[in-house]
C-alpha cells in the first residue's frame, strides 16, 4: 500500500531550509531510495515517493511557515538540476500506474500555481544544472525560471525523441500557454533530444533570467527578494503545526476522525463519508489558531486530500464512489461563517487553499463520483461542493415531515472555484447570470429535495419508497459500464465552456499521453520507453494515426 | 484506394430537393452499399461512404444553389432518422480507419457549424424518428433540432454504456458546450442506452422543440422559412456548377491542375507543392462568375481539400508533409486583392470558406507538417497560411542578390481563421497586439528570409551553402520519430491559447476517443465493441486508469 503522508524529519530527497521571507528546498535524490524496488534514481531522476516529499514540503511552507514568501526550487547535485521523472520506474511501471503518477505530479505543479495566484507564495524555479523533461515541467510551474549560464546546462523536453511519450507533466501545454513559447520555436525546442542553452532560453522564452555560475546566487537572492517584497504572506507570523493524521487503513476502508471510507469490493464501489462538526467551533481568530490543526476544516481537508490520493493509487478497481455527508447542517454553515469573516487571514486562506486543492482533486479524478443526500446527511455550504464536484447526485425526499435539506452558502460563489478556475456553480449553469443570482437568493434557506430539485441544484429526487431500490440500481447500472469509457465521458463533460492552462493539461495533455503510454511505439516490446537505456534502437509502426 | 470526389447522379445514401429558399436532405441509406464490404448500413447507420456524400451534398449546396437558406436533415426511413456509424464497420476497422473516419465526419459536422457562422447558410434536424449516437452527432451540428413527439422516437448517445467507447464525433462536447445541457443531466444522457423522449428532451435541452407526427412538417416548414428569413443568402442567384476535378493518382503521388503530392517512401514523407494563379486572373464579379469552378482561388481549394483527405486515408504512413508552393507572389497577392474588395459576394464568400476550411484540415492533420521556401516559392498572402499552419517552416536565403520572398496581406488578419477561430498569426504570437501590428504594417512588403525571420515570420532561415543539407536533415530527422509522440505533441502545440468547441473537440475528445478505441475494453477480444450483437457480454478489467 502506497502512503502519502511524510514528516520532514524522513525525507530522503528535498531539504526545507527556511533563511526569514524566503525557503530554499534543495532536491538532492538519494538514488537508492526509491518508492517500489527495481530501480536506480540516478542524476536527481524522481518518481511518485520524490513528488510526495515536494507535496508534503509545500504544504508544510504554506502552513508551518507562514512567513515564508518565496520558494526557491533548486539541486543539491553538481551540474544537475533534474533529469526528469525516472526512465527506468517509467519503462518497468504498468499503464494505470504511469497515469496516476502523472495524475499526482500534475497536482502538484497546479499546486505551486495555486498558492502563488491566491496566496502570495511564489515559486523560483534555479536551475543551477541541466534540467530535462519533468525537471524541467517543475521549473514551468514555477513563477520564475531562473538558470546558470555556461557551457553545459540546459534545458529540454526530449521525451518525444528520446522515450515516444509526451511530457507528462503539463511540459507541453505550459511552454505555449503559459510561457507564450512561439509554437514553431517550442516544435523545435520538444523534439530535441539536446536541449537549449541559456542565450537562446531566455530569447525564445524559455527562461526568465541566467547568469554566470559566479552570479548566479546573487541573481536568485535578488529575484527571490523581489518576488517576496511583493507578497502579502505574513512576514511575523506563528505557524501551525501539521500534526499526523492517525488514519487507519485495512482491506475493508479507511477510517479517519472526519472521514471513512468504506469498500464494497463486489460492488467495485466505495462510500466516502465525510462528517462534519461534531463540537463547538471556534469562532474568532485566536481560537482558530488555538485550535490549529484541530480546526475541523483543515483536519476535514487533510484527511479527505489523504483518502483520495490513497482511493487513487491503491483501489484502482472501485470504480464509483459515493460521496456522502453525515452531521448538521447548520454547523456547517457557521463554519462556512467563520471561514468567510476571517477569510483575509492568512491561516484561513492556507486552510480555504488546501480545501480549494482538494475539492479541485474530485474533479481530475478518473472515478464515477456520486453525491447520496440521505437522511444524516450536511451537504451545506463548502461541503455542498462534494455535491458540485459529482457527476450526479441524488437526494432523498420525505412523502411526509421535514426530510433531508441541502443549502447554499457564500463559500459556493468563488472561494473554492473548480480546476477550471470558476466556481462549480457557476460551470453548472454554464455562467448564466439569471440562474445564479436565483442561486444566490437561496443562501443560508435549507432547500428540501423538491426545492433542490427546482433550483437545478440536484439531479435526481427520490421519496422514501423508491430511495433503497433507485439508489441499488443507480450503483449497480454506472458500476457495470467501462471504466474507459466513464473515464473519457466524465473527462469531457466535467470542464463545459472556457478552458484554462490546468484543464487543458488534465483533460487533453493527459489524454493524449494516456494514449501514447499504451501504444506499442511507447510501451511494446520494441517501444522507445521500454528499450531506452538497452542499447537497442526501437522499431516504430509508422502508420499515424 | 479510397476516393472522396462524388456526383449527385451517383448518390446511394441522400436525396437531395431543392424548394427555393429551402433545401431538403434526406438520408436513405442503401445498406447493400457499405464503402467497404463486409456489413450491412441497417437503420439507416452510416460508414464513411455515408459521410463523402453528405460532404460533396452541402458543398454542392453551398456552390450550386446559393439561393438555399436553410438546408433540412430528415429521414426517408420510417421511424428511424438514423443510428449512428455502423457499429459492425467500427468494430472490424483498425485503430487508424476508426480515428480518421471520425475525424473526417467530425470535419462534415464542423463545417455545418462553419456555413451557418460565417456564410449564412442554417440547418435544421428535422428528426421524424429515432436519432443514437452519430446520428444524434449530425443533429448536434446543425441550428436546431426538432423532434417528433410520439411514444416511439428517442434521441441518445448510447455508445458508452452500449460499446464501451464515446460518441466520437462532438457529441459530449457539443451536449454541455452548445447545448449548455447541464452537466449532470448530460451525464444521465451519454449513460443510458434507452434515450430521452421529446417532452425530457426538450426539457433538458438536446432539442430545440417537438410536435406530434401529423404537425410535425408543419413545425419544420415554420422554422426552416424563419432561419431562412434572417439568411442573407442571395435568393435570385445562379449557382456556380463544380465539375470533376480531373485528378491523377498513382503509387507515386496525386496529380492536379494546381496542385500535387509527390510522394518519399523511404523517406516517408510526400512534397505537396500548390501552384499560384498562372494565367491572368478575372477581377470583376462578371469575371469570377464567368470563370466559374476554374476560378484559381476554388479550383485550388478543391484540388488540396481533395489532396488532404486522399493522402490522410491512404497513405499513413507518411507522416511528414512538406507543404511547398510555386508560382509568382505578386500573382497570389493580386488574388487576395480580388478577394479582399468582392467578400461580400455570395462567390466569394463561399470559396473564402473553402479555403478557410480547406485550411482548417491542415490544423488537425495528424501528420508533421514543414512548410519549405524556396527559390520558385509564392508563399504569399492566402498561401502563406500554409506556412502559418506548418510546424515549422524554413526559408532559403541568398547570400548575394535577391532571394525568395514571403509576403501578408489582408488575407492573414481574420478573414481565413484557424479551428480555433483565430487567425493563425494571432495564434502564432498569442495575441500579442503589438506584434500583430507589426505584422500589419509588413503587408505588401516582399520579405527576404532576414526579414522574415527579423518578423517571427518563419522558424528558421538557411542560406545557399547549407540549405540542402539543412532541408535534408531536418526531414531525416523529423521522420525518424515516434509517429504516435508526434501526434499527441503537435495537437498540443498547436493550439495555444483560448479554446473554442471545435479545437475541444479534435484535441480532447478525439484523444480521449483514440485511448478508448485502443483499450482492450473497447477492441479486445472480450471488448464491448468487438462483441456487439454478437449475444456474449463483455469482460471488462475493471481498473479506473
């Protein structure tokens, strides 16, 4: 079973070194520690356990030192920044395991975009060695690329020559969309196996800035200050301790304080319960912090940020998730209170931040996600969101007496938008304004199953007489369907109208890279990935396709 | 070999009626004439023979009868409008017939959508029967679709739950991003196999409106005269008749009056070099008229849409096109100039939109494209457009003396846009105003390669010494890729920047499709297309990747 959790302490592969507004995370490979056996990490090469560290360092920055503004990535080997995700773990890696571990890097490198366009943490990628392919895709996420200028670094992108695959990791996508690369010049630059100096870098926009070796520190000193100096993170801020989780794992589900997750292997399906506040909550700043990471939304988001990335990696065969709430709704909504009276404080932010990433984490994930609104539930406020992010939902509604209730609050209008930047509601009514300020009017009103059902806010309403038998077959019938094809349908149907960087990435990037990482000219016995380093030269089909 | 030109007279699949203002055609599908044997056209379901007639109908339309306003899509079988591509051709074609099927039908599909945007031409789905998948793909592409309202008749995309694969021509796109079909609703839709009668339909909007089968003509006439009455189509006009091409093709390449396609085996890579105007050109409407289908902007346009499609279906595997041309600059900038001041003459218009779609296929063509200039180049106005839909272009400079010259015009600022619906300069300096107005001060101006390439005109300037060596290399170079690398990369790349349905639709969902096409689940042995109507079920492995 694969974990995600890390303590800084354990770290193998990054060291956190936090100098007052800026921290520096040195990548530094130990080679032997890789996550599965089988496999060498030489030249800073990483796989899924290296992007764990990185994610776990992150979010320790973001909320151990607040006071940190900029980030700077760089290597702790001579002349080599990062060669990338490693070949060999990639060659020997099956099909679902390759995509999961795009999956997660991609998050990742969102994640450094995400915290630096809504919380002032910016990122400087120094490349003080060669850095290719997926080294290369970390340093795109980040604000600034900065790189030494001699005679042998580089940058590149040579997984199409090199490997016949893509690069995964958003590589593509970033260099045209975000970097505003010429698209010839970034042709050029992603079918060469030899990369581009600093000169031609920087003039075709490759990089930001570069300098001598002798320079170079001074010029990441100095853009890191800059970059800082425009950050609105707290320069004399406390942080908050991220204490471990306490999970617990076996063959029947998940547990955690807020959230299970309970397995119907037969079924192929899983419910995901999260509940929510069960005492008390604290209402102003202080008791927030008092509370730290006892604070029901961020314990809340932790454990549900660790039960996905866990559903993901090792229950590949259930399919279909039902998403489930168990708890009151009102102390939901005085949550969502608190959260939007303090929402300028930077621990509020970090925690909204983490909730934002991983609600945006359902949206990319290649399961069946069904919202199940039944008696005990609190589909309220920024929980409503779970009920957003599904493919569909149904709602449980009383012949009699006050059924179940659902309700809206402010943190459903922009606070916690998709991974298409818009806010789910707004994506739901395909941005019509009429439906949303209807939507609007209905904050804080408990809406019933017939009003949800009026309001568009659920899909399928259902009394108490049919409820057990609709929901059976509604399982049975989506459980029973290709896992390919709900893939490739949900992908589509999830992002309607305006694209951003981030969907382009999951939702065509990945695409294409699913179906080049099955194809014989990647992955056959006579593929480029699967014969690189052989000596062998790989025998291609020619046909295109 | 398969050919795409096509005469009415020898039509086995539409009818074509012409009523004034108001064209009907009607899809009564021969099922005994499958382009390629093997299965039977039952329901009304279509292959790509289907498509090539629906193609060269609507082109004939837009040509022969510009005094059509509103073409009308209906049935001339009882109870069935049409099943969707024949699910036994799909299930005994390969990978790349099924992909560049779908891509052809995708391109008929978009080119609907082209006419009624720019050219004034509307449709309407009358659907007087049951409407699945592909055949509710075609409705998807039209104005509006309106249904027949009895106990019987049912719109649905049944092709995940039914084969395990996705409606493969717009049809998840166009539900959420045209249709604004709310996501979850559209989930329910693309998952059932039973479809939605009209009253659901058209509450859910997957049509426009419905009427029982005794109004039902009525309702059609009403709407097809009211999209006729905005139409500025020219009721009193005379058509233009397009005659045969009068191509050649042979084991060595296609042959054309202004174009050829001169093919490398070895090298795998074909020469398609487009010929400027040779002759005096007419400059009057009287002229053009009186030229008629010789009319070099047309006659040009129909022999390389002609020359794209032959090579896309029947040689694979060269998958580099060098896109040359030849013939004098000034002579293609004085065609834009008759162009440019006769635009809004129906004529104009509609050649304008063959070229702009003609163009387009360039844009989506999985095959690397390199645009190469030299000394008898007339890469000039509309025909730089080739280079600008090129991958890279490279440009031969003289050392001393005058050398091959590029050169704008008003062509290449909106008038031929890219399937994104941008101009492809726009695109290619990602909208950057300044250097767009750069480029418009340059118009008229012959270009050297230095100034060309000064400009951002062009990937890469070569001078006389190292130019066959230069052109050679990167041919041998390019070639000797991964096809399937190369495919997903230049989808990527070429669409930078904002999305519109049509680049969504070739960039995400075609990839997604390709995936599933080639997944086991889907084509295997124990896949569900491959055992459709066969009586066994699928075995499915049932890993969500």
């Amino acid at each position: 079973m694969i974990t995600f959790e890390r303590r800084p302490e354990d770290y193998r592969h990054w060291r956190l070194a936090v100098d007052g507004r800026i921290a520096t995370l040195t990548l530094d490979v130990d080679e032997d520690a890789g996550l599965v056996p089988g496999y060498k990490l030489k030249l800073n090469s990483y796989d899924l356990g290296v992007d764990i560290e990185l994610h776990d360092a992150i979010q320790r920055i973001r909320f151990e030192h607040p006071q940190v503004a900029t980030v700077v990535l760089t290597s702790g080997k001579a002349r080599m920044f990062c060669a990338g995700a490693n070949i060999y773990m990639l060659g020997a890696s099956s099909h679902a395991w390759k995509v999961n571990f795009c999956k997660f890097t991609n998050e990742t490198r969102n994640g450094l975009e995400d915290s630096s366009r809504h919380d002032g943490l910016k990122f400087i990628a120094a490349l003080n060695g060669t850095c290719a392919g997926g080294g290369y895709e970390v340093a795109l996420a980040c604000d600034e690329i900065l790189m030494v200028d001699d005679l042998s670094t580089v940058v590149s992108l040579p997984e199409a020559p090199l490997l016949g695959v893509l690069p995964g990791t958003g590589g593509l996508t970033r260099v045209v969309d975000k970097r505003k690369v010429r698209r010839d010049l970034a042709d050029i630059f992603c079918t060469s196996v030899d990369g581009v100096r600093a000169e031609r870098a920087k003039r075709w926009g490759l990089i930001d800035d570069a300098a001598s070796p002798n320079q170079f520190p001074d010029l990441v000193r100095r853009r890191a200050e800059a970059l800082a100096a425009g950050s609105d993170r707290p320069p004399e801020a406390e942080g908050v301790k991220l204490g471990p989780l306490q999970g617990e794992a076996d063959d029947t589900g998940l547990r955690y304080r807020h959230v299970d997750a309970c397995y119907d292997r037969d079924g192929r399906t899983v419910t995901l319960t999260v509940r929510g506040p069960q005492q008390p909550q604290p209402q102003t700043i202080e008791e927030l912090l008092a509370a730290g990471d006892g604070w029901w939304p961020l314990a809340m988001a932790r454990e549900l940020d660790d039960a996905i990335l866990m559903l993901r990696t090792n229950e590949p065969t259930l399919g279909l998730w039902v998403l489930k709430t168990q708890g009151d709704v009102q102390a939901v909504l005085d949550a969502g209170r608190v959260i939007i009276a303090n929402r300028d404080h930077w621990f509020v932010r970090q925690t909204v931040g983490l909730l934002r990433r991983t609600f945006a984490r359902l949206d990319v994930t290649s399961r069946s996600l069904y919202a199940v609104i039944d008696e005990s539930s609190c589909f309220a406020g920024l929980l409503f969101e779970l009920a957003l992010a599904a493919d569909r939902s149904y709602m449980l509604s009383f012949l009699e007496g006050e059924g179940p209730a659902v309700a809206l609050d402010e943190t459903n209008f922009g606070l916690l938008p998709a991974v298409n930047g818009r806010a789910r509601l707004d994506t739901r009514f395909h941005g019509d304004e009429a439906a949303l300020a209807e939507a609007r009017d209905l904050a804080g009103i408990l809406l019933d199953a017939a009003a949800a059902e009026d309001a568009g806010m659920i899909t399928v309403a259902s009394d108490e007489l049919d409820w057990e038998d609709e929901i059976r077959l509604a399982l049975e019938e989506r459980a029973s369907l290709s896992p390919d094809a709900l893939t490739g349908l949900e992908a589509s149907l999830r992002f309607p109208g305006a694209e951003v960087l981030q969907t382009k990435i999951f939702a065509r990037l990945s695409a294409w890279q699913n179906w080049v990482f099955y194809r014989p000219n990647a992955t056959g016995e006579h593929g480029a990935l699967k014969l690189f380093g052989s000596g062998t030269r790989p025998q291609f089909d020619w046909e295109r396709v």
